[in-house]
C-alpha cells in the first residue's frame, strides 16, 4: 500500500512539470528560452523549501495542524493570510530576476520581444517547481487515494493560478514588476489559491468536489488568454493540442469592448432590478432542483448531517447546479429588459448579487465562505455569458 501510496506522490507531482514540458516543446518560440524556464522551475523548488520553513514556524507557534479536516477558523485564517500569499509572493520574487533577463536579452538572443505567453509560462515555470516540492510533502503524508488527488488537484491549480498574473506581466512586460494591474490580479490568485487549499487540504471529502468549479475556471481562463489573438505565437506540428491551443478565440478588447457603457449613463435603477432578478431566478432554481431531487427520491436532509458526508454529495451538487444554472437565464433576462448592446449592467447586477450572497452566507455560516468564493467565478462568468446572448446587436 505504501508503494502505492508513493508511486501516486510521484505521479502527482510530476503531472504539472511533463504538462509544462510538453507545452514548451510544442511551441517554437518558447523553447529557445527553454535554459531560463528550466531555472525558474529550480529555483521554485528552493522557494518551496523556505516557504516550508517558514509556515511550520507559524503552524508550531499557533500550534495549528495543517493536516485537520475540521475546518477551523484559524486555520482558514492561516490559509488566507500567511500560506497562499507567502507561496504566491516568493513564486513573483522567483520569476522577477529571470524576468528581467528574459526582457535584457531580447536583442540579442530572441527575435520577438516578450508577449503575453512568455510572462504565462515563465510564473508557471516557478509555481510548478514551487508545487512539486510543497505538494511532495503532502504526498508523503498521504492516507490513501483521495489525498492524492486532494495534491494532483493542487499542483495544476497553483500554476495555473500564477499563470494568470503572468499574463499581466507580459502584457505589459518593459514595467516589469510594475506591470499595470499586476497587484489586482496577483491578489485575485492569492484569494482564490487560498480558497483552492482550503477546500483541498482542510475540509471534509465534499470540499473536494466543491473545489471543481474552482479549478475548471482557472483552465478556461488559462486556455482562453493562451489562444487570444494578441498573443502571437508559432505552434509547432498540427496535433490536437495545437489545433485547440492556437485556435482562434475572441480578443481581449472585443471583451472589454462589451463591458463598456455605449451611450448612455448606467443607471442605479436597472442595477437595483437586476440584483432582484438574479436573486428571483436563483431561488426559482433551487425550487426547481428541490422538486427534481424529490422527484428521483434524493433526500436533501443528508446535507446537514455530518455522518452522511457521502450521501449528501448529490444533493449538494443538485443544489449547485440549480442555482448556477440560473446565472445565464438573469443575465440574458435582465440584458433584453435594458436594450443595450453592453454586459456591464447585468455584469454588475451579478456582482452585486453574489455579493450579497457571500455576506449572507458569511453571517448565517461563516464556515461556508470559502464553498460560495469557489463557484462565484463560475456563477459570475454564466451570468456574462447569458447577458451577452441577449444583447441588441
């Protein structure tokens, strides 16, 4: 079983860098910067090890166990406010030299100067080598299969997470570190590494799943920014992987371009309608679902008890799926009602909705925070999606 045990470790954390490596390859222009990826991914190894230091001198001090299941409040302020901003943070200090390198070099090794899929691939490099060092240490202690997974789940996470304030800082690669609006995203994947690990490590077998929605947006907003238009790169061979990765996807401006307020002035009244519609529609889906799950014979009274943490995963998801499904139908509602070819009202009015949300859920049951922050992105990205089918064009 040990062997096992050991054998999964290893598979785990060498998934993330044989991904890496099989990108870099495919990739023409990459692979002559392949030396100073190789270093990134070294050197966040060594980070790895010294963020390990550091946070088993807060784990002793506050003496927290950073294997428990049982979701304590101080251990998710732990998460939130020592362990994924100190990880995040020495993966930027890590990336920042060969960064700088990669910039001064330009001339005179590389004929392109550095895009978007360079700044991606470099804060991937260093969170792979940081993840397979950090998640090794788990794998160690792993009980059996499900903690595997809890660590394969983690080390794709946290590079692609980084990988999106790659993104910012090769868009706007001659700042550097002081890349315009590379704070806000680095803070973003911070938040969300913490509520990835949190889910992953210090909850319960039904937090695993609840970390999917996480997860599955991280890889569509990777693959997206991967495949913009802006960033133009030369993929080698015409294998599956390149025919989707070099495919042609809508453009950065053209989003933006649709959250802009056209010609005329937003307006309090249709973001106030539109809180109550997305609040109306999300309860008509949870009705909904209730009935369904009556219909099939779930019983949804499994959610609120612990000894039944199996059972109440298909109520739970029956739940999950009613409420996100009702994003789309209030965006594409709430943007035929206003007549206007932008998103950003239903946008906000969604925003505004989960905000609310969170701050319910945060007074009713703080523990449940972190299962609503897993699938805001989600909900948020439906209810986009919806508005934009709905739009006059």
């Amino acid at each position: 079983m040990r062997a096992l045990i050991v054998g999964g470790a290893v598979l785990a954390v060498a998934a993330p860098a044989a991904a890496l490596a099989l990108l870099v390859r495919r990739d023409l222009r990459t692979r002559s910067q392949s030396p100073l990826l190789v270093s990134a991914l070294a050197t966040g190894l060594a980070a790895a090890v010294v963020a390990s230091v550091l946070e088993r001198l807060v784990l002793r001090m506050a003496e927290l166990d950073v294997f428990a299941r049982n979701g304590s409040t101080t251990l998710l302020l732990y998460t939130f406010a020592v362990s994924a901003p100190l990880e995040m943070a020495l993966t930027v200090a890590v990336v920042a030299p060969f960064w700088r390198i990669r910039r001064l070099r330009r001339s005179e090794q590389w004929s392109h100067r550095p895009t978007e899929r360079d700044g991606m691939l470099f804060a991937a490099s260093a969170a792979v080598g940081h993840a397979c060092m950090r998640h090794a240490i788990l794998a160690w202690h792993a009980a059996g299969g499900l903690d595997l997974v809890r660590v394969f789940a983690a080390g794709f996470g946290f590079a692609l997470l980084a990988s999106l304030w790659g993104y910012t800082l090769g868009r706007d690669a001659d700042r550097g570190l002081r890349a315009k609006n590379l704070a806000q995203v680095w803070t973003g994947s911070t938040v969300f590494l913490a509520v990835q690990d949190e889910l992953l490590f210090h909850r319960g077998t039904q937090a695993v799943f609840a970390a999917l929605p996480l997860l599955v947006c991280a890889v569509g907003a990777v693959m997206f920014l991967w495949r913009d238009p802006a960033a133009l790169v030369e993929t080698a061979g015409a294998g599956r992987l390149s025919v989707f990765l070099s495919a042609p996807a809508p453009s950065i401006g053209a989003i933006r371009d649709a959250f802009r307020r056209e010609d005329r002035p937003l307006t309090l009244r249709w973001l106030a309608l539109g809180v109550l519609v997305n609040a109306g529609v999300v309860l008509t889906g949870l009705v909904a679902a209730v009935l369904l799950g009556r219909r099939f014979g779930i019983d949804f009274a499994a959610v609120d008890r612990p000894e039944s943490a199996n059972e109440a995963v298909g109520p739970a998801a029956l739940l999950a799926l009613g409420a996100l499904a009702a994003f789309p139908v209030a965006g594409y509602l709430i943007a035929r009602a206003a007549g206007s070819p932008s998103v950003l009202e239903p946008a906000l009015s969604s925003a505004l909705a989960l905000l609310a949300l969170l701050v319910f859920f945060g007074l009713l049951a703080p523990s449940s925070l972190v299962f609503v922050m897993a699938v805001m992105p989600i909900a948020f990205g439906l209810s986009c999606a919806g508005a934009w089918f709905g739009t006059v064009r």
